[in-house]
C-alpha cells in the first residue's frame, strides 16, 4: 500500500522553505513527499505510516 504523507499523523509542515516538509517518525525534514524519499532510500514503501485520527472538533 503507498503511503499518503497528508493523511499520516508523522507529517508535519515546516516554517523552512528549502525543506517544507517532514516525517517525525523517521526524523528528516524535505522538499519531497517524505514517502517518496523513503521509497528512493530503501526501495521499499513506508513502513511507519499511521492514518491521522479525525478529531470530533473537525466534524
């Protein structure tokens, strides 16, 4: 199953233009997808990936 970093609860938005985004679990910020950065490292899809829980707030 591919990852979908937008909807994994390990991504996060940075304030550093040269590397906006990033994943907590595997602790390194990109300009990529994190997913895809994992994928061209270790030829493999992610492996930490952790759907984000809906909050009741949202709803």
């Amino acid at each position: 199953m591919k990852a979908n970093c937008f909807q994994c609860q390990f991504f996060k938005v940075t304030w550093d233009p040269q590397t906006p985004r990033a994943c907590v679990a595997y602790g390194f910020k990109t300009k990529q997808i994190p997913s895809v950065v994992v994928k061209q490292s270790s030829g493999m899809e992610c492996l930490k990936f952790v759907p984000k829980i809906e909050s009741r707030r949202m709803q």
